[in-house]
C-alpha cells in the first residue's frame, strides 16, 4: 500500500478503535489494579516499529542500554515489509515478526496472526517506537503485555489513558534523546554508543558513496536529476576516488540515467550500487571501502554515523537538529549543507507542504557548496 493510504487507514480505523477503547480501558485499569512497576525483567521485551530503519538506528543507544539491562529477556521486533531484509543486519533483536501491509487485507490477517503470537508470550513489556501512529497503540493494547510503554505529545495525548506508561516526545531535541528517554523510563540507563556490526575492518577506502534515496515520507528530501548528475561530474574532475550511487533496486533506473547524462565516457570509475549490491553487501562495501558519503536525509546518513564514515548531509524539509544526534553534528567527521530556508522544517510538522512540492529548499542548493565540504572532510582525514 501507498503510505498516504497507510495514513488514512491509520487516521480513521485507529482513531474509531482509540474512542472505542478508552473508556474501557480506564474503567479495566481501576478495576484490576495491574502492579505495573519495574521491579521484575520481562521475559520479552516487544517493539513495535512499522516504518524506518534509519529510526530504529537512531534507537540504538536506548534498545543497547536495555539489552544490558535486561540481558535474559529475549527481544522482538514487529515492524513493516521494509524492514524484514534490513532490521536482521543490526542484531538487536531475537526475532523479527513482520506485518505485511502490502494490501489492507493482507495487513489485517498478518497482524492477527502476530496477536496470536504475542498472546502466548508470558510477562511481557511492549515498546511503540512509532510516534503518531493510533493503530500501533492498539496494537500493543492488545498484546496484553504488562508495561506497555510509548510517547506521549499534544496530538496523541489519548495514549495517556491506553499505555501504562508514556515517554514525552520532545519534538525541539534530537530524535535519538527521545528513543534514549523511553529506555530510561524502561529502567535502563545509556552508557555507550550502539555500532553497527561490521564483518571485515581497516580496509583503505576508496569510494565516495553519493545516497539519493529515502521512504516515501517525504520525497521532498531527493536533489534533482540535474543536481545529482552535477554533483558526479564535480566528484568525479576533482577527485581521485571511485563514484559510487547508492539505493534500493527501485532507485537503479533512476541512478543510471543521472550517471549517463553526464556525458563521461571513461566512467569506469562510476557505479551503480543499486543494481549491484544488496543490503548487507551495501554495508559491508559501505563499512570497508567508503571514504566519504554524500548523503540526503535518509537512513543511509545513520547507518553511515553508526559506522564511523566521513559524511556530508543534506537538508531541506527535514531538519539536522532533530534528526541527527547531537554528537555526531559536533564530530570532525561531519558537514552539512542546509539553506535554513524559513518554511523547514515543514515535514512532520504539516499536512501539507508550505512549497506545494516545490522544495526550493533541495532544489536550490549548489552542488559546488557540496564538493568543497568533501575536500574539507577528505583534507582532515
């Protein structure tokens, strides 16, 4: 399914199930008197994340400091079809459950299927990593798990009546803080910073790996065909290194016409990694042969900060201060290009975009601005 129809289904199925539940849910919850406390480890933590890998990176640190905390508690991942090739690779959970929301109906009968499952765990604590969802809160009303934890801000504010206990989502601090919040909720406590595994290390990098790629959330965030063919050819004349376009097998098509158009014909040193390369060759390629990354707001940013890879992000509709860590923003490692145009951030913040689509806030950003900060990155090196 399309995300906006994902959405709708979200906005009005989950809004009738949430005023169906409430009262319910109240008048049960004075009635049993459930002890909710943390004095007793689960024996399954559960969490739920429908959408996002470069979120649940983002929650490395926080579902770290639990797996530390709870260390005989096995962890569960329920998340989308999206994350069924990619969640395996970051080796935080015991299992990954997936729903398919390919279809409703499809949605539908996968999700009750892992109900199921979830109803034959005993003491269990759900995590709802999602933040605006109402049909996940439902979701994990009806594992019936202990604790059942998830943020909590003005628009879902229903949730302080259906979770048992609610992390408040500050939506001025990064993103990561929030994750860290709810496991300190969970009793957790953040002591070290999640990596991502890496099979081979201290291999000499020698590409610069270009991410034009991101969900379909906000497609705002892509530079042009035009700017990405520009940003090659700088690369290419002022560099000595390979050119390498990352992205999903769907970005290949894509990739290849922005690599033609610029009319180099010895592009030996130019590829094209979304036909070439699958997920977990990606991070190994990324991990063991990249020297720097160019990058859009997208997951591939996070996996490339968790790996410790010279990087340069770019930002329009979305925002550096609240969706990348504080400390890699501070890293000598990092640079960004950012316009700051008056309207951004305008994604999660607006049904519809200030712009009508015409993200003047990508679409004006010149690429030479993005070549030197790789030379200042490469010259730190």
């Amino acid at each position: 399914m399309q995300l906006k129809i994902k959405q709708r289904i979200d906005n009005l199925i989950g809004g009738s199930l949430v005023a169906i539940h409430l009262l319910p849910v109240r008048v049960l919850g004075k009635l049993l008197r459930i002890n909710h406390r943390l004095d007793k480890a689960p024996k399954h933590i559960i969490v739920i994340k429908m959408l996002g890998l470069g979120s649940l990176i983002l929650a490395g640190d926080a579902l770290l400091a639990l797996k530390k905390k709870y260390p005989t508690t096995e962890f569960i991942l329920i998340g989308g079809r999206a994350l069924k090739d990619t969640a395996p690779m970051l080796q935080l959970f015991d299992r990954i459950w997936i729903i398919d929301d390919s279809s409703f109906l499809s949605m539908l009968q996968s999700a009750f299927g892992i109900i199921l499952k979830c109803l034959k765990l005993k003491n269990k604590w759900s995590l709802d990593f999602e933040v605006y969802s109402r049909l996940t809160t439902i979701f994990s009303l009806y594992t019936f798990s202990k604790n059942r934890f998830g943020f909590e801000f003005e628009k879902v504010n229903f949730r302080n009546y259906l979770n048992t206990h609610n992390t408040y989502f500050n939506q001025f601090i990064p993103t990561e803080e929030n994750y860290n919040l709810m496991a300190v909720d969970a009793g957790a406590l953040i002591t070290e910073r999640y990596y991502l595994p890496q099979k081979n290390k201290h291999k000499k990098g020698q590409v610069i790996v270009i991410n034009n790629t991101c969900s379909d959330l906000s497609i705002q965030r892509k530079l042009e065909s035009r700017q990405l063919t520009e940003l090659i050819q700088l690369l290419y004349l002022n560099t000595p290194f390979e050119i390498a376009l990352a992205g999903a097998p769907s970005d290949s098509s894509s990739n290849q016409l922005a690599i033609d158009n610029t009319g180099i014909q010895d592009n030996l040193r130019i590829r094209n990694w979304a036909c070439q390369l699958g997920f977990e060759a990606y991070i190994d390629a990324l991990a063991n042969t990249t020297v720097a990354v160019v990058t859009i707001d997208s997951a591939p940013l996070h996996i490339a900060a968790r790996l410790g890879i010279p990087m340069v992000a770019i930002w329009g509709p979305t925002q550096s201060q609240s969706l990348a860590p504080t400390w890699l923003r501070e890293s000598k490692l990092y640079k960004e290009v950012n316009l700051k145009v008056h309207c951004s951030p305008c994604v999660h913040h607006t049904k519809e975009l200030p712009c009508k689509g015409n993200n003047f806030c990508i679409k004006d950003i010149e690429m030479s601005s993005v070549l030197n900060h790789i030379k200042d990155l490469l010259n730190e090196k």
